[in-house]
C-alpha cells in the first residue's frame, strides 16, 4: 500500500479547506464512513457538512463547551444524524506522557487521538472500528476557531486501552497499531 502524506508549512485555519479535500478523498477511496471532527465553534464542521453532503458519512463532533457551540448548527447535526459531543461529556484521562509525546507531532494529533477515545469510551464507536478524526491547531488565536491542519486514520479504541501494550500485541505487530495513517498535518 503506497499513500501520500500533506505536510502544511501553515498551522491552523489556513489548511482548513485542503485538509477536508484530502479527508473526502481517502474516504472516497475506502469504506471508512464515519469521520470525527473537532470543532468548537463550528467553522470546521459546517464545511465538513457541505463538502460531504449525500455521502452518506457519519460525523461525530467533539466540541469544547456546548455554550461555546452555534445552537442551530447542533440541532442540524442531531437532525442529519450525527454525533455532537463536548469535553465536558466527558473526563478523559490518560498519562502525561503520552499527551507529551502526541503533541510533538502536532496539536491536531493529540486531539484527533483524544477525540477518538472519548467518542469511543461513550459508546459511539465500537472499538476497532477504522474511522477518520480531523483536528486543528491553534484555536485560540482564531476568532472561528483553529480550523483544521491534522487528519489520521485511527482505529477506535477505548481509553483504557489505547496505551495497553502487552508482549502478546507486540507479537501480532498489528494489532498493537492504532494511528492506521497520517493523511496530513503541520510540517
């Protein structure tokens, strides 16, 4: 299997557009249907939501604060069937380290790792199912929020068992793996 890697020498919202069309692409190209989506003013998924639409893709939404959420923007999300959910649903907790290590990719990679594991914790995903999260850098300093400039393959799992690594695992080689693909992120 042969696939191509964007690196963006921009962070942030910038990359937002470009980070969608390599998205749709690869979703395109396998049988992954559902994509998780950070987005906490919305910016991101109300262009995730025009660029798929007909698609049949499944979104899940992960949001910072449901007060910082566009109420109408949640409503259409419940309505197309998709997932809204917010860090506060939720208390995700794993070892510093490991948020340590994601960040040195990028932002985008710690989110779309975290994103994945509350998304499963809560039910949404049946563990080892493949889906796509997309996520951003940089939210803070954008009024719309950050955008989006990271995109991975990853196989849903639970938190609890994201950073297990038994000898066994590591003998089936694959099955220890869970970030399947990096389809783009900050350079």
């Amino acid at each position: 299997m042969k696939e191509e890697i964007t690196y963006f020498t921009d962070i942030g919202i910038v990359n937002t557009d470009e980070t969608l069309r390599i998205v749709k692409e690869r979703a395109t190209k396998s049988s992954i249907k559902t994509i998780i989506v950070a987005s906490t003013k919305g910016h991101t998924i109300s262009k995730a939501l025009k660029l798929f639409e007909d698609s049949g893709t499944k979104f899940i939404v992960v949001g910072g604060s449901k007060k910082e959420f566009p109420t109408n923007l949640y409503e259409e999300l419940i309505e197309g069937g998709h997932q809204p959910i917010f860090n506060e649903d939720h208390a995700l907790s794993y070892p510093d380290i490991a948020w340590r290590i994601l960040r040195r990719f990028s932002e985008g990679m710690k989110v779309c790792v975290e994103m994945t594991l509350i998304a499963t914790d809560m039910g949404y995903l049946p563990p080892g199912e493949e889906v796509i999260a997309i996520a951003g850098t940089g939210r803070i300093a954008f009024p719309k929020g950050g955008g989006a400039d990271t995109a991975i393959v990853i196989e849903a799992v639970k938190s609890t068992e994201f950073f297990e690594t038994t000898l066994a695992e590591l003998d089936r080689k694959k099955k220890g793996r869970r970030i399947k693909e990096i389809l783009c992120k900050p350079r």
